[in-house]
C-alpha cells in the first residue's frame, strides 16, 4: 500500500506544477505587470502634478499605494486559475491522490505567492527609476516590501476561496474585480481627508489603506511604525483565517 504524502510534500509537488504553468504562460506575469506599471506612470506623470500631498513629494506618498495595491491585484488570477483547474477536473484528479486535500490548495498559493512576489520586485525597481526614494533606511525597506508580499499572500487566499466558490473561470475573473472599490476608495492615490465624511470612514479603516498606511510609515519615516504595523498585521491575519478556512471548506465539500 502507498502511504500518503505529507502535507509539506505534496503542497510543494502541487506548487512547483503551477510555477510551471506561470513560467510556460508568460503572458500571467507580463498581464500582472502591465495592470501595476500602468497604475504607477498614470498617478506618477499624469494625475501626480493635481495631487496635493501636504507635504510629501507625490511619487513618495503613492509609491507605498502602488506596491499594496499591486499586491492584491497580482493575486486576482489565482482565482481564474483555481476555477479553471476545478472546470477541467484536475482539482478531482488531485482528491484520488494518497494526499491531503489541504495541500492542493497551500500549494496553488504559494505559486501564486511567488508570481506576486516577482511582480512586486519589478514594480518596486521601476517605482525608484521614476524617483521614489527611502528615507528611514533599507531594513525598513525591506521590511515594507514583506508587508506587501504578505498582503498579497493574504488575498491570494481570497482570490482562490472566491475560484473554488464559482468554480467558472469566466465568473470567477469578473468577481476578482470587486477588488477595484477597495483600491480606489482608498488612501493609495490621494489623502482619505479629501474624501466627503461618509466615504472618508471606510477608506481609512479599510485593509488597503491599513496596509499602505504602514508600508509608507516604513519606507518615508513617517512617525511611529508599531502601531501601523500591528493593525496592518491584524488586518492580514484576518483575512488569511476567514479566507483559507473558506477555501479549504469548499475545496473539501465539492
């Protein structure tokens, strides 16, 4: 009898199949790409000369938006790729296997984590050409550029709960974009204090502007960093609990 697989094996068996599929289809990594770099020269040259900032040069106040926003945008396809892989029967394929059934899902995560860490790395290196600079030191850098990695990590596992749930590639690509209300009605482009007083209350505590709010504390020095850090940490654990306990529910019931 074949014993099964561990939990650490088998996600890696099912991780390394879909940064195969990325690396085969380059056009995952270039889309992703496109969506962030145009982001960033269309608030950086066109709508940055119109944007008060009170202070903070533009490119420094949106930099930090970008990255996070880039974040969650980057993970919108793993929930076209978890309905696809549903459509065609691979994900019941998968389930026959002497494996646990967790691993199918903590796999296709972490390929898509990587995919957002790359399209991070290259946008991060394009946002200093266009000037973007550090002022409270490269750790701190560092330390921003994880947040925004685990950012994105936490909404990989919302865009595959929301893949599992449709289980339709088509629905599943036209729910990711409910994503755009939380990266607009934020704090990434423009100051929340510019917003009329209804809207201003959701865009301040929601978990973009959290998140950009501790990425740009980070990178611009810009006053305490624990408390920043905290609520954005406890944001993202938030979303990683109710999401990957959707997911795996799902993935086990169908």
């Amino acid at each position: 009898m074949i014993g099964e697989a561990g939990l650490g094996t088998a996600s890696w068996v099912v991780a390394r199949r879909g940064l195969r599929r990325t690396f085969r289809t380059p056009q995952i990594i270039v889309m992703g790409l496109v969506q962030s770099v145009a982001f960033l020269l269309i608030f950086r040259y066109v709508f940055g000369g119109a944007i008060d900032t009170r202070g903070t040069g533009y490119v420094d106040y949106m930099i930090p938006g970008v990255l996070t926003v880039s974040g969650l945008f980057a993970g919108m396809s793993a929930a076209v790729a978890v309905a696809d892989d549903a459509a065609s029967g691979y994900l019941d394929r998968l389930k026959s296997l002497p494996m646990p059934r967790t691993a199918v899902i903590a796999g296709q995560v972490l390929a898509d984590t990587v995919r957002v860490a790359l399209i991070l790395a290259v946008t991060a290196a394009l946002a200093f050409a266009v000037g973007f600079r550090v002022h409270a030191g490269w750790a701190a850098a560092l330390a921003a550029f994880g947040l925004c990695v685990l950012f994105g990590f936490a909404f990989v596992w919302t865009f595959v709960a929301l893949g599992l749930l449709t289980a339709n590639p088509q629905a599943a690509q036209g729910v990711g974009f409910l994503a755009l209300p939380l990266s607009f009605v934020s704090g990434a482009y423009v100051p929340v204090e510019t917003m009329p007083g209804w809207l201003r209350g959701f865009a301040e505590n929601q978990p973009v502007t959290v998140m950009m709010d501790a990425v740009r504390s980070l990178t611009q020095d810009t006053g305490p960093h624990t408390g920043d850090i905290t609520f954005a940490l406890a944001w993202t654990a938030g979303i990683i609990a109710v999401s990957a306990t959707i997911a795996v529910a799902r993935f086990q019931r169908s």
